[in-house]
C-alpha cells in the first residue's frame, strides 16, 4: 500500500471512468460535459462539436449524475463499494463495456432525472435529431427529458396554466397564414386600405414590435405624433384583441405569454425553476430578446445553464435575435465559466478556408481560430452559367458524375437563399430522374383542404375559434352566404357575443336571415354542436372521418373527378395516415394534443423525414446540420447577398448566412451563379456574388462547361414533353405489349420505377415509406400516393 485511502482511491479511480468514457471528444468538450454546476457559456465555430458536446453532456448527467465536485466522495459511499467499482473496472474488457447502474450510482454527486432537463434547440429537425442522439447513448428513452424548440416548450407550459390569463387551455395556434387572415380583417374593420397596409407588411412591423416586447400601449405611445405608424399600432390593438376574442395565439404570444405568466402568477415560474435543474440551450446567438429572459428566469434558480453558440452564425437579426446575449450572458451570470472549441471536424481544410476568409470580411464579429487536421480535399467547383435553366442543368450533372462515382443522392443538399429558386431545378431534376426532398417547402399544412380539415378539428376543439369558423361554415357549400356571414358577425359584435355562441341562440337569428340560409345553418350547428360535445368519445381518426363523411366534403371531392381534386382526395387519405399514426402512438388521444403538434410541425413538409434523394432547403433552415456535398446556386449579387438585405445595410447577416452555408459541407462545395435570372417574374442581369470573390481563388476550381445549354435545349425539352401529354392520352396502359401488374398486389415498387397512374400518367417512383409512395409525374409535380387507394400499374 502507498497510504493512499480508499477514498482517494475512489477520487483517481472514478476521474478515470468518466474520462474513458469521453475519449472520443477533445480537451475542450470534455470540459464542457463534465461542468454540469453553474453557468457555463461555449462559444465557437461552425463544425467545432458544440451540439455533439451538448448530446454527451445530458447523457453524462443522466447516466453519471453531476459529478462536479472533483475531490468528493458520496456520503452514503461505502467501501466494499469502492471495491465493486474498482473489480469492476479490472474486469471490464475495453473501454466500452457499460457499466452496470448500480454501480454508476457509485460515480455521481447527485443523481439527475431525465424531467430535471430542459434543452431548448432551435428547429423542430433539431430537437428530432438531438432526442435520437440522447435515446441512442442512453440505449433507452428519454420521455420525461424536454429537449425541444421554444415555442413548443412554451405551449406545454401554457397548455397547463394559460387559463390564469383568461385564455382556456385549449387555444389555438396561429400560423403566418392565419395571422394574414386575421390581420386583412382588422385593416378593414378600421377602414384603412390593404394596398397600404399591406397585411405582410404590418404583420412584419407587429413581428418587430413583439420581438422586442413593445405591448400595444406602448406602441400607441410611441408612434402618436406619425400618421402611418398610428394606425399600425390600431391595427396592432385590434389584432391583439381578436386573437384573444378567438382564444387564439401567434408564435411569437407562445414566449410573450408565458413570460407574462411568470411575471403575472410567480408561483408558475417557481415550479419550473424548482422542476429544471439543468437547462441546455443550443444556438444560442439566434435567440431574441423574450427569449433570452425566459431562459434566464427558467435557470435563474439553480444556476446551471449551458449556452453554445458561435457569433460568426448569427442569422435570425431581422427576427430580432441579439448578439448582445451571448455578451450580456457573463454579466448575467457572474461565475459563467467560458469555454472556446477551436478544431474543426466537419470539414476538410479547404472548404473551412474559405469560410474563414470569407467571414473575416466582417467587421462586427469576436476573432475566432478555427482549424482542422482534416484532409486538404478537393477544390471547391464553381461555375457561371448563363441562366437559372443552364445552372440547374450543371447541378444535375453534376449530381449525376458524383452519383456515377459512388455518391448516394441522400448525400447532397442544395441550400438557397430563397424556395423561389427551386423550382427550376426541381425541373430539371425531375426531367434527369433524380429523387429529392424539400424541406419546409409547400408544406403539406398549408394545403386548401388540409387547411380546412384543421379547420374543423380547431373549431371542435375550440369553438371560439372564429377564423377557423368562417373558414367552414360554407366549406362545403351549404348555402351559407358571405352576407349572412357578416349579418350574423355583425349581431354577435352587438351583443359582445362569439359568433358561436350567437349560432347557438338560435332565435336571435332564425327570422333575421333568409329561411334558406337559417335552416342550413341550423343544420350546420347541429352537426358541429354533436361533435363539440362528444368530442371526447372519439379517437382523432374517427371524426375525422365522420366529418369527411358527414359533411360531404371527400364525395364531392371524389364526385369534381378533376385531376386537381383526386390530388387533395389523397392528401385528405394522407391526413388520415398522420391521424392514425397519432392514435397509435400518443399516450392519450386528445384532439387538442393532436393539433399542438399539428400547429408545432411548422417546417416539415409532406415529403417527410424518411426519403431518400436530395434535399433542397434555405440557408437558414440548413443551421446545425451537415452533408458530403453542399451546392450552393445563386451565388449572385441581389440573390446572394439579397436585394432587400443590401437595402437594409445587413450585408454583415448576409455574409454569416453565407459563412453557414459553406460550413455545412464536410467534403465538396459545389458553387454556382446565373448571368440572368428570371425569378418572381422579372427576368435580371447580376454579377456573381461579392461571397465569391472573397473565397481565396487557389481553393476554386472552375467547374463550368455546360455553357451551350440555353434555351434551345429548353424549348427542345418542352416539346417533348407536350408530345409525351399527347401520347399518353390517345395510348391506354391496356396497349403496352406485356400484362400490366398491380402495384396493389405485390407492393414492391423500388425507387427509380417508372409506373403508371390512372389519373396522372405515367411517373417515376421516387421515395416510397410503407405504403406511400412519392412519384414525379413530368410536368405534374410530385404526388404521394397511398398504394392502399389507388392501383398504379408498373411500366415495364
Ligand atoms: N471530438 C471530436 N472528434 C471527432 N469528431 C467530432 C468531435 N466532435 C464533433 N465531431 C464531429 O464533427 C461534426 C460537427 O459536430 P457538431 O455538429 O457537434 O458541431 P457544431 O459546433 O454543433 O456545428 P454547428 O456550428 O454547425 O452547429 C459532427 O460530424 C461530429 O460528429
Ligand atoms: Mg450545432
């Protein structure tokens, strides 16, 4: 024996165990993980392993408990116990063996419970990913952990205690859409002109106002000497008071409101402080100000926060995100302790050269060493090409020579600055074969008739939904006119009632409108009011499919036989699918559980998560995440920095943006910009973007070459298109010289297989998850089609 006891033993020995276990994380990070007490503030670039920390730092404290006291010996610590650990750790056969719980008890300070963490990211993609990351280091679920967005943090908290500001806890959310609604109905209930006031415009300018936490009085305060800005801030004031009349919130209410629930009812605010030991924030240099203080009062308690974040990747300003957090974080929390991740592990030296120069043309931003022992790899490719047609025409060639040499198409990402960019590839794409996803495009909730079916579903769940209301009481058309619509909003403003509740009265209004009109809309309150009131005998998928049926809303879909209608005929069939996923899978099947998430899902689009093929998304929706291949098209001036971003000074946001963009990529860049461009309808001539020439030239490698590609070529693929539309309509599949096979029947469609539809025509299968599938019909967009509806037969 050396003298040692066993208690210092038991130090050495379990500095030991933790340390095998993060073998795979620098100096830095490991740091970072194992400071699980007290504030603690990460900042560091692109690709540097912040995420990845955060993901091993909520599994040490799971699994480890926190254990910041380095010297300490658990009270309760006995020593046969130390001789276990010890036994065990002789025995083990590398460094990987798990330990057995019982004995990582033996490890921590004091045990963490998953519901003691709350880890706020900034997409709904991320919080997904981040989750399966924690599921899969603790080998387990981790229900009772929140590890989610702000907003959808929010709303469970108001779910729960919302009623306290008078609103019921069955509210609504409402999108940018129904925001537009909401917002063209004030301006003209105030009788001012939507040309100048643009609903986009103001609800912009209300945007601002919330982000920065102006309240309408405020704001009335503020701008009564300017003509303009008066009425913004009236239209502001009766929006307001509408969303809370429709017992409804927009996405920036979630924040406002719940801070004003733990300013308002402290109690609320104790219980969570108390509940969240740990709180763990990623991307820290997008939140905004309401933001910011709910995450601060949240940890105000216990103190152990974690932010990381990179300044350098600040790209939500014009949202209101504030770099002055990450600086006021310190003065903030006095003991913050500061931890700086310098390697880069995502990306080979060239593509972080590049980025490096690039964002050192900013003049606002911490100077930051950033480097990797990665490989050189290759230039990065850049071509100019003539126009949008041409550059999707080199995009798809060059996705097709990478793809010939082994690339899988899931391992390119074509990130833009605006979705108007992609229908031109999308195109072209279709044209080559090549299967692709958009991500956050025209959302499969921002359809007319899943529109509608939500629709339903709000007013069932919360009859004070008046939008949602309007929405349906003539959807199907029942004879409900828009001037009985206004007669009846006009008797419920008289009586300070809600249009539901004047619908129920039915003798306030049964003599006051046309008989006709009165007795559709008894019918229509009767059919609602059984629903309202037996909503809860329900699961989600059977009313839905009752108001399918009762309503006559899918027979007349079904009965229009438009090949636009058999389209929304198989979302309202995908509707379904979602819904039936929901019963299976959520703990309690509440309809007003069901369209949180529905409300929350803001930027998945139909296509889903589980495709394969390319995915096609903005700059700012690619934060966090990585690809082998990034493309980066329009790499143009008024593209690439913006019109509008230029006009506005933020040409410093633009060039983070770009800084992101770049940094996405772990092994090729391919770059490219168009001479002329033709987007939302005007056709413009832009030199390539100031981004370009600040990339150091012995990194780029001129990739061009496809310069006669112009628009002879195009017109030449038009025709043959339009030849294409015409020999499918004289030639029926019957004719094709082999038997025509039911895809009902053997269900083994492989991507890439050329199949035949009813309606559409003939398509390529480009994705298919269970009996999905997703088919590109040239000229005719991407469809899903469910295999159990409808019999597609294949092409041979
Ligand atoms: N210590 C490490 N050793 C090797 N690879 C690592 C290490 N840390 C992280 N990585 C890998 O580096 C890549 C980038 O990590 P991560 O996404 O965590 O970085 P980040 O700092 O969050 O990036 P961003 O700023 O883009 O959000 C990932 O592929 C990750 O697996
Ligand atoms: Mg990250």
């Amino acid at each position: 024996m050396n003298g040692k006891t066993w208690q210092q033993s038991y130090c050495q020995l379990r500095d030991k165990i933790i340390e095998s276990n993060y073998t795979h994380l620098n100096q830095a990070q490991q740091k970072a993980v194992l400071h699980t007490e007290g504030p603690c503030l990460v900042l560091a670039g692109a690709g540097s392993g912040k995420t990845t920390m955060l993901v091993n730092r909520i599994g040490h404290m799971i699994r480890f408990g926190s254990i910041y006291r380095q010297n300490h010996v658990p009270e309760t610590m006995t020593e046969t116990e130390y001789k276990q650990l010890k036994e065990w750790y002789d025995l083990r056969d590398d460094t990987k063996t798990p330990m057995p719980l019982n004995l990582s008890r033996l490890l921590e300070y004091q045990s963490v419970d998953p519901s003691q963490v709350l880890a706020i990211t900034f997409t709904n993609k991320a919080a997904r990913e981040m989750k399966e990351r924690v599921e899969q280091l603790l080998k387990g679920t981790c229900q009772r952990m929140w590890i989610s967005t702000f907003h959808a943090a929010c709303a469970r908290m108001l779910r729960s205690d919302i009623h306290r500001l008078g609103y019921g806890s069955n509210f609504v959310i409402y999108d940018a859409q129904d925001q537009q609604v909401l917002l063209k109905e004030c301006i003209k209930q105030l009788n001012l002109s939507d040309k100048k006031y643009s609903p986009r415009a103001v609800s912009g300018w209300i945007g601002k106002m919330k982000d920065s936490m102006v309240s309408v009085l405020e704001s009335k305060k503020q701008n009564e000497k300017d003509f303009y800005n008066k009425q913004l801030a009236n239209i502001y004031e009766l929006y307001e008071k509408k969303l809370f009349q429709n017992n409804a919130l927009d996405f920036d209410d979630l924040i406002l409101k719940t801070l004003q629930l733990f300013r308002q009812h402290p109690e609320v605010l104790r219980y969570y402080q108390e509940k969240f030991r740990y709180v763990l924030v990623d991307e820290f240099q997008d939140t905004n100000k309401p933001q910011y203080l709910w995450v601060k009062a949240l940890a105000e308690k216990h103190q152990n926060l974690c932010v990381v974040g990179d300044d350098d990747q600040s790209i939500y300003g014009w949202r209101g995100a504030d770099i002055e957090n990450i600086l006021g974080f310190e003065k903030d929390f006095s003991e913050t302790v500061t931890i700086k991740l310098e390697q880069n592990y995502r990306s080979t030296e060239t593509i972080l050269n590049a980025a490096n120069q690039v964002v050192s043309n900013n003049r606002h931003r911490k100077a930051k060493k950033l480097f990797t022992e990665g490989l050189e790899g290759e230039k990065i490719a850049y071509c100019q090409c003539r126009n949008e047609y041409a550059e999707a025409d080199f995009m798809v060639q060059s996705m097709q020579d990478l793809h010939e040499k082994g690339r899988n198409y899931s391992d390119f990402a074509v990130l833009y600055r605006t979705h108007a960019q992609s229908r031109v590839l999308e195109e072209a794409m279709m044209k080559a074969g090549i299967p692709y996803r958009i991500y956050g495009g025209t959302r499969f909730y921002d359809r007319k008739e899943i529109k509608d079916i939500l629709a339903y579903l709000k007013v069932i769940e919360n009859p004070k939904d008046e939008l949602s209301l309007k929405r349906i009481i003539n959807t199907p058309r029942r004879g409900i006119g828009d001037k009985t619509v206004e007669t009846l909003e006009g008797f419920a403003v008289d009586q300070e009632k809600n249009i539901w509740e004047m619908l129920t009265e039915t003798d306030q209004w049964k003599h006051r409108i046309s008989s006709r009109a009165a007795n559709s809309l008894s019918k229509f309150v009767h059919m609602l009011d059984k629903w309202i009131k037996e909503k809860n005998a329900y699961q989600v998928t059977e009313l839905v499919e009752e108001v399918y049926s009762v309503t006559g809303y899918l027979e007349l879909l079904k009965e229009e036989g438009s090949i636009e209608s058999q389209g929304r005929v198989e979302n309202l069939m995908e509707f379904i699918s979602l819904t039936r996923e929901f019963d299976q899978t959520a703990e309690e099947e509440k309809l007003e559980d069901f369209l949180a998430g529905t409300s929350l899902e803001a930027a998945v689009d139909s296509l889903g998560e589980e495709g394969s093929g390319v995915l096609l998304m903005t700059l700012h929706s690619a934060k966090g995440l990585e690809f082998p291949v990034v493309f980066m098209p329009g790499m143009e001036e008024n593209v690439f920095p913006s019109s509008m971003s230029l006009k506005e000074g933020n040409e410093e946001e633009e060039r983070r943006l770009c800084y992101v963009g770049l940094t996405r990529a772990k092994e090729q860049l391919i770059l490219s910009n168009a001479i002329s461009r033709t987007l939302y309808g005007f056709t413009s001539y832009n030199e390539p973007s100031r981004f370009m020439e600040e990339i150091p030239s012995d990194c780029v490698q001129n990739a061009g070459g496809n310069q006669e590609s112009d628009h002879q070529q195009q017109d030449a693929f038009r025709k043959k298109l339009q030849r294409q539309r015409w020999q499918r309509k004289e030639m029926k599949p019957m004719e094709t010289n082999s038997a025509p096979k039911h895809v009902g029947e053997n269900k083994t469609l492989k991507t890439g297989q050329k199949v035949n539809h009813p309606a559409f025509g003939s398509g390529t299968v480009v994705s298919k998850v269970n009996e999905v599938v997703t088919i590109a019909f040239p000229g005719g967009g991407l469809k899903k089609i469910n295999l159990d509806y409808v019999k597609l037969t294949v092409e041979e």
